[in-house]
C-alpha cells in the first residue's frame, strides 16, 4: 500500500492505496467524486479529463501516487454546491451542449483548460481542433463548440476560474 | 494492471540505484505509453521508478548552435516555448502534433524516445538532425539509439537525461495522422542543415524510423519540391495493416516530403 497526500477540488485529502490504483478510481471510488466518467479506459476518449496542477490530463492514464503532492481539480470543483454554475457548465446548459451528458464532464474540464491556454475569443476552427482527445456519441458537437465559444466568452466576466 | 511497489527518487543517481537494486523494475515518466501498456497486461513491472519528481531535467534551452532539451519536457512546454519556436520552429509543430492536449500535458520527450514507437513523431526530427541523445552513461547518436521496432541502445539502468539538437537552416515536419489513434500513418521531416539534407520518415518503415538517401541528393542540389518530381520510395518492406498498404504509405511518402519542402522554404 503506498500513502498519498493531495488536494482535491481545494480541500486536502489523503488516501492509503494500492499504487495501482489509477487517479480517476481514486477520485470515482475513494472519494466518491462521481462525476468524473471513465468511457473507455483506453487514453482515447476524454471522459476522465481533470485538472492536474491546473493542466488537462486524462485520470484514466495516471496512478494515483504520480500525483501524491499535487493538486487535481474536478468537474465537482468548479462551483460550489447550490451556487450558480460555473460559466462553461451554464453555457453547456444554455446551449444544449450535451444529449446524454456522459462525456461533459470531460468535456467541460478540456474547454475551461483550454480557455486557460487560448484566452476567451476561440474560433470554431480552434476549438474542434482543441477537441481532439474527447468523444461524444451523442451531439455532433457542433453544439459542444458553440457552448464552448460562449462559455470562453462568459468566462472573461466570471470570478470563478 | 499487475501489482508493484512504487519507488519516487529525487535525482537522477537513485533513479539509476533503485533500477540496480530491483531487478525487472521500469521507469516511468508521463507515464502514457506504459500504463496503457501495464493497463493490457502486456507488461508487468514490480517495481515503477517514478522519473517526474526529478528537478531540472525539464529545462529548454540554447547552446551554442544547439537547442537542449531536458528528458522530462513535456510536448506541450516543447510546442508552447518561445525559446522552441524561435530557434527550431518545425520541432515545436511536430510536439503540437502529437496526441491530444491532455496527452501533451503529460507525455515527455525522453518517454517518447525510450519507447521508440514506429509510429511516434519524436524519431523523425532526432534523426533528421542528427541530434545526441544524453544518458546519465554517455552519449549518442541517433544510427546507434534506435535499433529497430521499440528498441533502443538504453541499458535497462540508463535514464535519457537530455536530447541536443543541432539548429537546421530551414526544415519541417508533415504528418498525415492516423484518424483514430493520432499517431503517424506517415509522418516526414525534412531538413537542411549547414552542410547537407536530411529526409526522414517516420509511421512507415517496419523497424522505425529512416531516411530516404535519393530525396536527401536530389534536395541537396536543389531545395525545392520540384526536385522530388519522378522520385519515388519503394513499397516494399514498408508497414500495411488495415490503416493503408506499403503502397499506399509509399505514395504518402513521396507527397508528404514536398509539403514539407514547401512549408520549410515558406518559413522566411
Ligand atoms: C491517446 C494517445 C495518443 C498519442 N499520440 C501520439 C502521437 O500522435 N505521436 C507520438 O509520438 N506519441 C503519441 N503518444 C505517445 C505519447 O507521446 C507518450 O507520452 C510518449 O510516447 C511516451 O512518453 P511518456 O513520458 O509518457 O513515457 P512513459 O510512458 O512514462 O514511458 C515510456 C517508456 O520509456 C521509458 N522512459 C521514460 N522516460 C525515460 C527516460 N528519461 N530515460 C529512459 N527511459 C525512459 C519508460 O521506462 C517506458 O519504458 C500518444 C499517447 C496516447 C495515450
Ligand atoms: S476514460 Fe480516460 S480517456 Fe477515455
Ligand atoms: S452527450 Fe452523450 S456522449 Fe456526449
């Protein structure tokens, strides 16, 4: 078993785990931070995207103790329970970003590192090819870029990050 | 996934130390080819030395004529660093080439040399250059690093400490990219050098990486896609599988290094 420290979604928390145990277990089924989804526990689909030191990485392509002493936000840390979403969740909602919603949480966390890296004005163009590493089976996207357009937009007005 | 202990040293010295005393042990350092790789059960390592804790293995600077890489530089610092841009514009295109944003947040430069995958996009620009590899042993050069499909010249305790790349005059990496995996169905960098013109491929050729010695003559008269016209790389010994035959790769070969031509020369 191997002890690890970190800090989730902002509060520190600590886990006694066998190293195999991969992040997005960890978070899933120690922590109960369910929103995290794991589509295809292959590196292919982006279901599982969290922030590690504030980057996107796939949770299903990282133990666990790699990230013992670091910070992971996810989909749960981006606005506080009972307050109003986070802008890129609101845009999702507002622009029928998601059918079946399996993949928004990875979704929604790869567009607010990307709002990140690429600032609030983001082309189309941009975006889709952003996109890459997240699969959805449900919307064609074209309704995930347009949200995302409008989340990056909203984010410049936002205090949350 | 197999069990295994895992083992987190803080220089490079125990990280070769720790190999020696566990016998089988694997460093790791994006970790994304191996735990995909551990994921399938297709290896099963009881001991993971963890490289990414190491300090100042992930520097990027200039040196002299060359651009020094550090081991743990992750493809997105590699795509996004002035200092890349700048001075070797073409490497910092093909690190934002590979995988996805979130792969490129965690795969490294030394794990994709290391791991010398026939399909992955580091090999073509190391072997175009002719840039040192530099272990915590020695020093080398890329005819002796890669040996072949996923094999390299590392001892099992040597750890890639840093890649020095002599600066190009112009050059340019074209990828045509497996739809579904993002690796390389083919990808070819083209590169004039001081004193010559390197033409590598990477994707195609069933034992990695190569170069193609006719286009490198034909460029090194004249720099310019027009000097390709007529030359062709044979099918034969190349890779088909159900992503495109040797032929198909062939073809892409000759088309994909007049596009590298043009972009190179397009660079002022
Ligand atoms: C979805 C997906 C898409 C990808 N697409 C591409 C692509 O388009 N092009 C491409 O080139 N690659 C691609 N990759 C591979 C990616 O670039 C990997 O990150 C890279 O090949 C390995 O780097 P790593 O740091 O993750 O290595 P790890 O997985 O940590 O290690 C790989 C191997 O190298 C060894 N190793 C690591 N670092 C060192 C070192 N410093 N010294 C000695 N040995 C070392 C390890 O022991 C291991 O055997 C993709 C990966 C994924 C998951
Ligand atoms: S579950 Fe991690 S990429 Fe699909
Ligand atoms: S909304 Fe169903 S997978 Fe994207």
């Amino acid at each position: 078993m191997a002890k690890i420290s970190l800090i989730v979604n902002g509060n520190p928390v600590t886990g006694n785990i066998d190293p195999r145990t991969l992040l997005v277990q960890f978070l899933r089924e120690n922590l109960r931070l369910t929103g995290t989804h794991v589509g295809c526990d292959t590196s292919q689909c982006g279901a599982c995207v969290v922030h590690l030191d504030g980057k996107a990485v796939k949770s299903c392509t990282t133990l666990a103790v790699m990230a013992d002493g670091h910070e992971v936000k996810t989909i749960e840390g981006l606005a506080a329970d009972g307050a109003p979403l986070h802008p890129m969740q609101e845009a999702f909602r507002e622009h029928h970003g998601l059918q079946c919603g399996f993949c928004t949480p990875g979704m929604i966390m790869t567009a607010v590192d990307l709002v990140h890296r690429k600032g609030h004005d983001l082309s189309d163009h941009v975006i889709r090819e952003e996109l890459e590493g997240n699969l959805c089976r449900c919307t064609g996207y074209q309704n995930i870029v347009v949200s995302i357009a409008a989340g990056a937009k909203a984010m410049a007005n936002s205090d949350l990050a | 996934m197999y069990e295994f202990k895992y083992h987190r040293p803080e220089t490079v010295r125990q990280a070769a130390n720790l190999l020696i005393k566990n016998e089988d042990a694997k460093f790791v350092a994006g970790g994304h080819t191996l735990i995909p790789v551990m994921k399938q059960r297709l290896a099963a390592p009881p001991h993971i030395i963890d490289l990414s804790h190491i300090q100042g293995l992930d520097g990027i600077e200039i040196k002299g004529r060359s651009l020094v890489i550090g081991a743990l530089a992750k493809h997105a610092e590699v795509a996004t660093s002035a200092i890349v841009g700048e001075a070797f514009p073409a490497l910092a295109e093909l690190a934002a080439l590979i995988g996805d944003p979130a792969v490129r947040h965690k795969g490294t430069i030394g794990g994709s040399l290391a791991n010398n995958d026939p399909t992955a996009d580091y090999p073509a620009a190391v072997l175009a250059m002719g840039a040192t590899i530099v272990t915590n042993k020695r020093k080398l050069k890329p005819e002796e690093f890669f040996q072949g499909l996923f094999t390299t010249a590392l001892e099992p305790d040597e750890i890639i400490t840093k890649v020095a790349f002599p600066l190009p005059k112009k050059a340019a990496y074209i990828k045509f990219r497996n739809q579904a995996s993002r690796y390389a169905l083919v990808g070819v960098f083209v590169a004039k050098r001081p004193s010559d013109v390197r033409v590598t491929v990477t994707g195609a050729g069933s034992e990695g990486v190569f170069r193609v010695e006719a286009f490198e003559q034909a460029l090194q008269k004249r720099f310019s896609p027009k000097a390709l016209d007529g030359l062709t790389v044979p099918a034969e010994g190349l890779n088909s599988d159900l992503h495109g035959s040797a032929e198909y790769r062939a073809h892409l070969i000759g088309v994909l290094a007049k596009r590298a031509v043009e972009a190179a020369n397009a660079r002022a």
